[in-house]
C-alpha cells in the first residue's frame, strides 16, 4: 500500500499496471489521478484517459486492450466500480489479474473508489487517499502560498487546516480566497473561513467542559445569530458526545473509529481530545440529558430553553 505523499515519487521509480486509489478526500483522489496522468506523459484532453462509470470487467479489457491515440501510454479510470458478493467475486478478481498479466507497458487502469475491499488482486497498487493528517494539510498550505509568493506564519496555516477539518477540497478553496483578499492572517482566517460545523461543536464542547456556562451559552446563542437552528445544533452537539463516549470506552484507532462512525478523521481527533478531559460514567451522565432534553423537544417544548438548559447540565458534570 502506498500513501498518497509518497504516490509521486513512487511512479518516478515504477511502472504499475493497476492503482486502487481508494479513501474519503475526493481532492486527494483528484490529485492522485493528476500525478498518474503526469508519470504516464498523458494529458487528460478525453482522447488518452478513458474514462468508466460502474463498468463490467469486459468493459475494462476492451478499454486496456485499446491504444490511445496521442500517447504511448492508455489511462483507464474507472469510477463507481465495485466487486460482485459471494461466488462471483473470485470470479472476476480472477478475470482481472488476467487482464493484468497481459501488461506490456501500454496502458495503465485506475479505479477510483471509497473502499479498498476486493482489490487484493495480484497486479494492483492500493493508494490511501483519506484524509491527510494536520501536519501534511500545514505543509501544503505552506507550499501552496510560498509557489504564489506569500508567505504565511505555520500557525496561521495549521488553524486553517484544523477550521477545515483537513478536508483538502475545503483547505484549496479557503486558501484561495485568502490570497485573492490578500492578507493571510489569523484575523483573517477567523473573519473569512467559514468554520467546519464539527470544529463549531467541539469548541462549544470545549466551553463546556471548561464549566464557562456564560461563554458556551453566548457562543450557542451566537450561532443561532449566524443561521443555524436550535434542532441542528442539538443533534450535532448529541452526536460529538456520542462520538466522545464511544472513543473513551473502545480501544479502537482514530482510522477504525472514523471508518465504523463514518465521520472525518478530525473529528474523531477532536472527541479524543474532549474524552480526556471526562469520566466514562459523567459521559454515560451526559447522554441521558440528551436523551431528556430530545424527549422535551418532541413534546414541542421551547428549543431555546431546552438547549439553554442542556448546556447547564452538562456544565455541570
């Protein structure tokens, strides 16, 4: 398995018949597929790179089989693709180390995926493209504004990766609009990126668990003022507890926890951090107010009230 840093430099050194870039951020998944074009000397003008939606393995072999018209080399990317159950399955993971065999340098096939499952075929390269870590979204960053000759204070760069939650598509865009408004700042980045809505939560969680009753409830009453409603916040506030009860009692990694919960790896990061701070049995304590305050937003009782009381009772573990 590759990581997607060390994707470049891989194909400088190797020719692979097949890559399976699998993972949770398109942008690295587009970029992965960008870097493939660029070793393979293709340029992706729809006559060199084929381009497949949820095709069969026959689809694929005509496509490999097929020579491109202005390259040495035939990309083959194929989108939505996903492995039969049960018996057909050795079937066709059989069918397409076959097509692999016949590799003569000619083309290569690139599935884009979710999920690695099933792509343990002989002949295919796997590529983590999840979500890159705070370090790795820093230094991109820091690359990115240095190549538009601005440079930018780590600092200022790690808070917007964090703001973004490391998703690259998000990261790409707000750091353009920071450099078309010309000041790369930490004033800037607070009035200028919107705030992924987990990292919204985490730092009312934080307010929380510090016991500053008065400051957690501004900052509820200061997300309302911005557009959010009171049921929204509730079950987004619900669900950080939950994630924060769930990684203080498993022993599962940040990666396993982030896949079964189906959330970002940083907000995963974000509920390690809240759960140190807890006892197993006071976020036990936490739930059930949850559970008490849903009751009451059910029975159409004012949201503004339950949600101002629920902030007290959790205060108050």
């Amino acid at each position: 398995m590759i990581r997607f840093l060390e994707l470049k430099e891989k194909l400088k050194n190797n020719d692979y018949p097949c890559l399976c870039l699998y993972g949770n951020d398109d942008w690295v998944k587009r970029r992965a597929v960008s870097y493939v074009c660029e070793a393979s000397g293709v340029v992706d003008d729809g006559f060199s790179v084929d381009r497949l939606e949820s095709p069969s393995i026959a689809e694929m072999e005509i496509a490999c089989m097929t020579r491109g018209l202005f390259a040495d080399k035939k990309l083959v990317v194929c989108e939505g693709f996903a492995f039969s159950e049960g018996a057909k399955l050795k079937a066709e993971q059989k069918r397409l180390a076959e097509l692999l065999k016949r590799y003569d340098g000619d083309f290569c096939l690139v599935f884009v995926t979710d999920s690695d499952k099933g792509f343990d075929v002989e002949g295919v390269e796997k590529v983590n493209c999840n979500h890159l870590d705070k370090d790795s979204v820093t230094k991109w960053i820091l690359s990115f504004c240095k190549r538009s000759q601005v440079s930018v204070d780590k600092l200022c760069a790690e808070k917007l990766a964090v703001y973004c939650l490391n998703d690259m598509s998000r990261v790409s865009v707000e750091t353009q609009k920071l450099l078309d408004y010309g000041e790369f700042s930490n004033e800037s980045v607070e009035r200028l990126v919107h705030k992924d809505a987990e990292y919204v939560v985490y730092d009312l969680s934080q307010l929380i668990a510090d016991k500053n009753a008065g400051k957690a409830v501004e900052t509820y009453r200061g997300l309302l003022t911005r557009g959010e409603e009171a049921r929204s916040l509730f079950a987004l506030l619900y669900n950080f507890y939950r994630r924060v009860y769930y990684v203080k009692t498993s022993d599962f990694s940040t990666e396993e926890t982030a896949n079964y919960l189906n959330v970002k790896s940083a907000a995963v990061g974000f509920a390690k951090d809240t759960a140190k701070r807890y006892k197993p049995m006071q976020l036990n304590k936490a739930l059930k107010y949850f559970e008490q305050a849903d009751l009451k937003l059910k029975a159409f009782l004012d949201e503004n009230e339950v949600m101002n009381a629920l902030i007290m009772q959790l205060v108050s573990l």
